[in-house]
C-alpha cells in the first residue's frame, strides 16, 4: 500500500471522512506552495493533490484556469513541481497527488517523468483527459512504480463503465459531483449519484470533487461518499492574499464538517 492507500485505510477504520486539498503548483509566486503544504496540512488535510499548470486546462474552471496562467508567468516548470514535491517529504509523509495534463509531461519525458515522480515522493496521478480507453499507455508505469492511477467517473458515466473504471483505478475513484468543470456551483441529486457509483464501485474508495465550496456541502456529501475534493473555493482563497493561517484555519473547519 502507498500512502493514499495507508491514509484511506486509516481514516475508514476511524470511521472519519477524507477530506483532499487542491493546489496550483507555483501560485500565487514560485515560493508560497510549501508554505501552503504546510499550513494546509496543520489545517487537517489528508491528502494533497498538486496540480501541475497547464496552458489549456480542460477539466478546470476559471478559477483554477487563472491560477495555471499566473503559475505560468511565474515560470513554473515540471521541475519546480517535484522539486516542491521532494521539499515536502523532508518535513511530512501527507499523500501527495500530482494532476495535470499530457503535453508538460511528454515533453518531460513519459518514463523520466515516473520515474522522477516516484523518486520525488509522489503517491498517485491524476490525468483527467486521458480515458479508460487510453489508460493503458500509463498503467504500466504507474504499476511498475506503485503509484495510485487515479481515474475519473461522472453523473454521465453508465454503471457498468464506472465497474470497468474502477477495476483500472488504484487509491481512489475521483467521483466528479457534476458535469463541466471545476469549480461549478450546482451540485445536483449527489445523494442518489454517489450510491450509484459505490454500488459499482467495489475496488476503491470514493471522493467527490467539483464545486464543493462550504463546510455544509462537504458535510452534505460525506453522508454518501467516503471524502471530499476541495479545489477552487481553496485558490479562491489564495488568490485574494489570505494569510496562511487563515487558510489553515478555513481547512480546518472544512474537516471538522466532514
């Protein structure tokens, strides 16, 4: 087991709920996302998911789309990201996802960039263009390093596909709350939704993400689902200057509904 695993394990046991926080990698400058780590995780995260900036985002709404562009200007490289990634593990164990997009990481290099992950310490990729029918260009080496290939599944998602999707997903199912992109507020009949994928669901444990914007929509959704994905309210947060402990003490409330 990775540290997703172990992390997930340990809170079902607790009969707790997961709560992941979603960062851009290199915003709002190159020196504030360790610092964030760590206030984030003081602020009781469970898992980090990192995302890698990206010049044409799909799965990501403006919010997270701005936060790329100015990372970006930044001058944030693939480099910086598992640089952040080897800096955090001096000082934590916290499971860290990596998610981006394809084209950063075939410039990298495909097998330079797993192998440099892992070597980083990083625990589980998210590629949401890449599909179940694509995901063999990546199991082999997610596999090969015991890297959680995380996919995703959505309300449009037919049961026996969301069965096949979870059978070639390792650490957690990433169960989008809506279709579009993040960061949407309309979160609709998640109750009926998120029975449908576990019924499905028989190998992994199920996370909503997308537009989860309150302690009292994270509570509302781990009534069903095993944790909660936190993305653009939390940037949304950053973008505005909040001090550290003030995000700190926002995580911390988040965890607290859940």
């Amino acid at each position: 087991m990775n540290r997703i695993t172990q992390k997930l394990k340990f809170l079902a046991d607790r009969k707790e709920k997961a709560l992941v926080c979603f960062i851009t990698a290199g915003f709002p400058t190159l020196k504030a996302t360790i610092p964030l780590v760590k206030e984030i995780e003081k602020g009781g995260a469970d898992i980090i998911e990192l995302g890698m900036p990206f010049s044409d985002p799909l799965a990501d709404g403006p919010v997270i789309q701005a936060s790329s562009q100015l990372a970006i200007k930044n001058g944030i490289t693939l480099d910086h990201v598992l640089d952040y990634v080897r800096e955090i593990r001096k000082h934590s164990d916290i499971p860290i996802v990596l998610m981006g997009y394809l084209n950063p990481i075939l410039h990298y290099g495909k097998e330079r960039f797993f192998t440099d992950a892992v070597k980083s310490g990083v625990d589980g990729i998210i590629l949401p263009e890449v599909p179940l029918e694509e995901s063999d260009r990546f199991l082999s080496l997610t596999r090969k390093y015991h890297l959680a290939d995380i996919l995703l599944v959505s309300p449009a998602t037919p049961s026996k596909r969301i069965q096949n999707i979870d059978k070639v997903s390792s650490g957690f199912l990433y169960c989008v709350s809506t279709t579009g992109v993040t960061g949407r507020s309309n979160i609709g009949d998640i109750e009926s939704y998120v029975k449908r994928v576990k019924r499905s669901a028989k190998n992994n444990s199920v996370l909503v993400g997308f537009g989860i914007k309150t302690p009292a929509d994270a509570y509302r959704i781990a009534q069903y689902a095993d944790g909660v994905i936190i993305g653009s309210a939390l940037i949304q947060r950053i973008a505005r200057r909040d001090s550290t402990q003030k995000i700190a003490d926002w995580v911390r409330r988040m965890k607290e509904a859940l």
